[in-house]
C-alpha cells in the first residue's frame, strides 16, 4: 500500500431541484460569466432556461460558448480563452458532459494565462499554471469530469487526441441533478456507463492496486453499474437508477479508489487512437476494448483479480476452477456490455478499418514504447487486441 495524500475540493450540489443554488454559487466568484455548452440538448431538456433564470434573479452577466464537440476540438478551447479575455469573465459555468467540462477545464486555463496555443498544454510544451473557477452542471453520468481534474482533447489537424491536468483545473462545485440525465438517449446511456465500468476496470485490474477496502468498494460500484446501467436504459426517467449511475460516474474516477499515485492505464490509450481516428464516442471504443483486453491479458499471474472480480461481482461459484470463474467472468461482462446494455460488440460494425490498426496501436504506445498496466502491452499485443475486436 502506498502513502497518498487525499484533497477533492469540489462542492457537490446532488440531488433534484439543486439547480436553485446555482446562482448563489457562481455569484460568489464575481459577476462575469462565460456559459459552455455543447449541440443544444440543453435547450431541449430545459436546463438552459433554468440556468438564465438563476442569471436573472443573481443579476450576473452572461457569455455563451456553444456548439463544443463530443470529442471536443482544441479550437473551441481558444474560442473560450478569448471570449473570457475580451470580457473579464470571472467563472465558466460548463453545462454538458464530458466534453463540454473537459473543454472548459482549458478554457479557465487558457483565459488565465499567456500560452499563445492551448495544444501546447497537451503535448508537454507549456504548463497550466493557473485557471479561472469552473463550476459544472453534469448532464450526462460518464466521465467524471465533473470531479476530476483532468481532460481530454482533440486536434483534428494532427489527428491526436490527449489528456492532460492539473489540480487547479478541478470544478469547484459540480450541480448533479439525475433528473437532467432523463434526456439523455439509450446509446449515450449505455456507452456512459460502459465508460464508468472501464474507469473502475482500469483500476481494479491492476497488480499495483492492493488496498483490501477499496478493492471492496469497487466491486459495490461495479454491482450498481450492472444493476442500474441496463434499468436506465429501459426506463430513462428511474430516478433512482439515473441516481446511481450519476454518483458512480463521478466516484469512479475523482482519485479515491486510485489511492496515491496513478496506476497506468490499459484500455483508454487504446480507446483514444479509436476516438482520434474515427472520431467514435468513447464509452463504445471502451466497451469494445475491455472484454478483449480481459482476455488478452488472463494469466498464471492474473487470474486471481479475475477470480475476485467473478465472485464477488458477477456471484460465480468459488469452488470452480480458477481459471474456469475467469472465463465466466469475462462471459458475463460480454453478456453486460453487448445483451444488456446493447452496444455494437465490434469495431468492423462501427466502421474502424483494419489497415489502422498497426498505427492507432503505435500511437497508444506513444509514452515509453507500451502500456505497462496491468500487463505490460507492446505494440504487436494492441494490434492483438484490436484484431479481437474485428
Ligand atoms: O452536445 P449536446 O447537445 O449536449 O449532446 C450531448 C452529446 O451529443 C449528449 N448529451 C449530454 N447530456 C445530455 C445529452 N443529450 C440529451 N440529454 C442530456 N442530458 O450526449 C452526447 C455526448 O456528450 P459528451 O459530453 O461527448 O459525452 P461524455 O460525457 O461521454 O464525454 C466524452 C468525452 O470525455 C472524455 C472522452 O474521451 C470524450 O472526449 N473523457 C474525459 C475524462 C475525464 N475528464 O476524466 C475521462 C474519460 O475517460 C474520457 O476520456
Ligand atoms: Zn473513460
């Protein structure tokens, strides 16, 4: 076990109706606001008219950054950056998903400093050394963005999609009203959970992740993804399977169960080249990914995560053989992802070509020539994984 120091300072308003402090909350960072937001399904689902009215009532002054990505382009970070600039904006106030909370993550960033282009943030040539408040209404359960301190980005000039953070970028307050995700389509449902389950699995399946309570509080997480995923996607307006999607999205990845430093990642550099190079959602390339990776990497030396991973999440008998329960645990997750979420189960159905492979699988392997997770993949191993995938 390894010493870590715990701090997330976000504030989170949960719950139905908690939109009513929005107001109060951004008037505590002055009265510019820049307001960010993706496609417009905030107008369809009445929180941009809820968030004008709190405007309103708190006599703040409103920007707007609208029309950002999924997979959000770097070029709508330095379209923030200015309209933050030309305005003396005080706080973003990001209302979207992932995408739109990543992008303003460098947007506060970008308005708060001199760094002529915010790609260099991405690609190791300027820091981000300061950053206006970000306040988030999350829309849609998934990233984690909303309690997280990093982001993702692409350039689609380079066709490059990276991450990069910093704690100062973290929201000082995230509005999770589950309510707001009742308009959210089964597929981005699906595909958001799916992401959920891989943040966990990125975590979970890792030989450096020893902590006995966490290990335990994983599994609850991934019980309620199981249980709650495919609810809400047949019953979009379940409050309570809405309810804890939205709190496991943001646990699974605001630095509690990754206790200390991080433990390399497997399937989301992976993931990544996908979304860089066909622009596909991400929560999909994941759940494509992690069955495959699953049993790529099963092992004399793994096959005992997966053995905990089936008996205390899928409730696979114990007295089996072991490497019998890691084979139904992996059965089972196809079983989840593909039956009972019902997303498309390989990248030949989603249009990702196989003449790519051997260049996504170098890309992912950018940082130090492999992926060392949980095993260590080489460039010929991703191209393994993603000709599983087919
Ligand atoms: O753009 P609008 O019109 O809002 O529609 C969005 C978008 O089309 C729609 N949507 C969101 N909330 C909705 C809704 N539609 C109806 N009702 C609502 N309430 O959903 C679509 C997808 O939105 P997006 O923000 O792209 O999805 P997600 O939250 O999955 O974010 C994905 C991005 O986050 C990155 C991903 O790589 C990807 O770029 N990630 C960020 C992470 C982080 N910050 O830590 C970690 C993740 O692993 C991930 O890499
Ligand atoms: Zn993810």
């Amino acid at each position: 076990m390894k010493n870590f120091v715990y701090s997330i300072p976000t504030k989170v308003y949960f719950g139905k109706g908690q939109l009513d402090n929005l107001g109060a909350e951004l008037s505590s960072y002055g009265k510019n606001v820049l307001l960010t937001y993706g496609g417009g399904s905030i107008k369809k689902n009445g929180v941009y008219d809820k968030i004008m009215e709190q405007i309103r009532k708190y006599d703040l002054n409103v920007f707007e950054l609208s029309g950002i990505d999924p997979n959000p382009r770097i070029t709508s970070v330095k379209e923030g950056a200015r309209i933050c600039k030309e305005n003396n904006v005080d706080v973003v106030l990001a209302a979207g998903g992932g995408s739109t909370i990543d992008c303003s993550k460098f947007i506060c960033a970008n308005a708060a400093d001199d760094v002529e282009d915010p790609w260099d943030y991405f690609i190791g040539k300027a820091k981000v050394t300061k950053a206006l408040p970000l306040v988030s209404i999350l829309t849609l359960s998934a990233t984690g963005s909303e309690m997280d301190c990093g982001g993702v980005l692409t350039n689609i000039e380079t066709r490059e999609k990276l991450g990069s953070g910093n704690p100062i970028l973290r929201p000082k307050a995230s509005f999770l009203d589950p309510t707001i995700t009742y308009s959210v389509s089964k597929y981005q449902t699906a595909c958001g959970t799916a992401d959920i389950f891989s943040h966990i699995c990125e975590v979970y399946f890792n030989l450096g992740s020893d902590f006995y309570m966490l290990r335990r509080f994983m599994e609850g997480m991934f019980k309620t993804l199981v249980k709650y995923g495919p609810i809400a996607v047949e019953e979009p307006e379940n409050y309570e399977a809405r309810a804890n999607l939205m709190w496991t999205s943001s646990w699974a990845i605001n630095d509690f169960i990754k206790c200390g430093d991080g433990i390399p990642w497997s399937c989301h550099p992976i993931e990544h080249e996908l979304s860089a190079f066909y622009d596909i959602t991400h929560g999909l390339g994941l759940a494509i990914l992690t069955p495959r990776w699953m049993e790529y990497c099963l092992n004399e030396k793994t096959v005992d995560t997966y053995v905990e991973f089936g008996t205390n999440v899928f409730d696979i008998d114990p007295y089996l053989d072991k490497f019998e329960i890691a084979k139904k645990a992996i059965a089972r997750t196809y079983d989840f992802l593909f039956n009972q979420l019902k997303l498309t189960d390989t990248l030949t159905k989603v249009g990702i070509k196989e003449e790519d492979f051997e260049k996504m699988a170098e890309n992912a392997c950018r940082n130090g020539g492999a992926i060392d997770g949980f095993v260590r993949l080489e460039k010929d191993d991703v191209v393994n994984i993603l000709k599983m995938c087919k």
